[in-house]
C-alpha cells in the first residue's frame, strides 16, 4: 500500500510508521518537521496542516491517508479538500473520551458522543474529536480508531513513565488507597496495528472501533503489572485520595469509581485482532525507559 501519514513524528506515529515499513508499505509523512524522524524509507515533507499551500506540498495519490494529529473542526475536510480524491481511505485516530461520561454502561462503538464542554484542554480535545468523528463521515470513504490509554516505548505523556521514574528514583511507588477507580489501556504496538489494519481490511471502511482490551484494571491491579514487568524490586507506599489531592500526586487514572467508564473492544477482536498481553507490554515498555535514558 502508499499510505499518507499527516503528523507522526510523536509516540505512536513512529510506532505505525515501523509496522507499515515492515509489511512493505511505500510511506510519505507530512508534519512540521520539529523533530527529526531519521527513518530510512520514507519520503518526508515538511508542512503545516493549517496551511492549504502546504497541505498541496503533497502530489501522488494514495490507498490511505492515517491522520494522527487532527485535533480541531475543520482538520480533516482541508486535508480531503486539499488533496481532492488522492486521500484514498482516510483513517482518523480519535479516542474513547468522545463517548458520552457517566452513563454506567459498556460503551461500544454505537454508544452516544459527548455533547457537553467540561472546559480546559480537556473538554476542547473531547469535542473537538467529537466534531472531527462527525466531519469524516462527510467522506466516501473512511475508518475511525477509538484507542483507550495507551501505553508503550516512547510514550511521552506522563502515565506509565510516572511509575518508571519512581521505581528508578526512589525505588518506591505510590498507590491510591482506598480507590475503587478502574481503567484500560492498550499497547501503542497494538493501536499501530490496528490503524495498518484499518488503511486495507474492507471490514475497516466506514466503521469505527474501540481500540481496548476488555481488562478492567484498578491501582493495585496495575501495581501487580509493575511488579512483574520491571527488573527491580519497589516499595508500595499508600496514600488517601485526599492526600494525594493535597501533595498534588499526579496518578494518571481514574481514582474513583465516578470518574471511570468501561469500553468495549470486542468487536476489533472479531475482525481476527489480537491485543498484546499487558505484561509483556509493560516490560518491553521498561526495557526501553531504561535503556534509553
């Protein structure tokens, strides 16, 4: 396949652009160029998506087009419009925030969208992955990936990287406790592959799909993951919600059972998808924080 990828220089783009190559993938990114993607390969052209002249920077056409970084209204229909039929099938990667909060249900993909702004970053992100979920449906053709948490080397957000930096720091963690918060999270191999799926599988077209294991993990969950993923002893030290709130502990999840939804990933599996053992993600994530630092 010729795939365009808009963005890809962060976290998980270098994770697809390594699983394209490898299946033999003809690749072209176009992103601003702020960081160097050094990747033997592929042809590379720098730009801003904003700007309709760079945007026609880009020539050819393509079997797909994977956008990792559409984040506003108005993102995805000037790439289309830009490069008119050539886009092929456009797969946007949005997230499991767009579902509606607070229902207490399983939330598959037919679940309803948020509607409600919480403010912040936050609440501009979960619209404005709301409203793009809705432009893209504009298109003759395209696929929509909803990852959970996602995790693995080279994750730049502070969640399992937290815990890394207090295992090789201190040689402790800090553990919630009480806590009845739960969440999921999937291996940013896994959403690399499923957005590879989605460029060429005819299951994939006009679909979205939650990108989620079904695990349900809770803190101490997630502490038995450390455990058996790291190469090195820690001590478990336990603070009160409210403790944590007052020292400003940045826990990434959810620490109470209010703030947590559950998702239902089950039908990506039923297109032949495997996710990647958690375990085994988390010590290949580890592996590479240590030996990267």
């Amino acid at each position: 396949m010729n795939i365009l990828v808009i963005g890809g220089s962060y976290f998980l783009g270098p994770h697809f652009i390594k699983a394209a190559l490898e299946k033999g993938c003809e690749l072209t990114v176009f992103n601003r160029g702020t960081r160097p993607l050094d990747i033997p390969g592929i042809t590379h052209i720098k730009g801003d998506r904003a700007k309709r002249e760079d945007l026609e920077k880009i020539t050819g056409s393509f079997d797909a087009t994977v956008d990792f970084c559409a984040y506003e209204k108005g993102d995805i229909s000037m790439v289309a419009d830009a490069l008119q039929n050539r886009y092929g099938r456009y797969v946007f990667i949005s997230t499991v925030d767009v579902y509606k909060r607070g229902t207490g249900e399983l939330l598959d993909e037919s679940a309803e969208l948020e509607t409600r702004d919480f403010g912040g970053e936050a609440g501009a992100y979960i619209l404005g992955k709301a409203a793009l979920e809705k432009e893209i449906r504009e298109l003759e053709d395209y696929s929509v990936l909803r990852p959970s948490v996602i995790y693995g080397p080279g994750n730049y957000a502070p969640r399992e990287n937290i815990y890394f930096k207090w295992i090789s720091a201190a040689g402790q963690i800090l553990e919630p406790s009480p806590s009845d918060g739960f969440f999921q999270t999937v291996y940013a191999a896994d959403v690399a592959k499923a957005a590879l799926m989605a460029c060429g599988s005819g299951e994939f077209s006009k679909k979205a799909f939650n990108v989620t294991p079904s695990r349900l993990l809770t803190y101490s969950d997630y502490t038995e993951v450390l455990k058996c993923a790291c190469d090195r002893d820690f001590e478990v030290i336990t603070v009160t919600p409210q403790e944590a709130f007052m020292q400003q502990v940045p826990f990434p999840f959810p620490i109470s059972d209010a703030e947590s939804e559950k998702y239902d990933g089950s039908a990506l599996e039923e297109t032949g998808f495997r996710y990647t053992d958690l375990e085994a993600g988390m010590k290949e994530t580890w592996d590479y924080y240590v030996h990267s630092r």
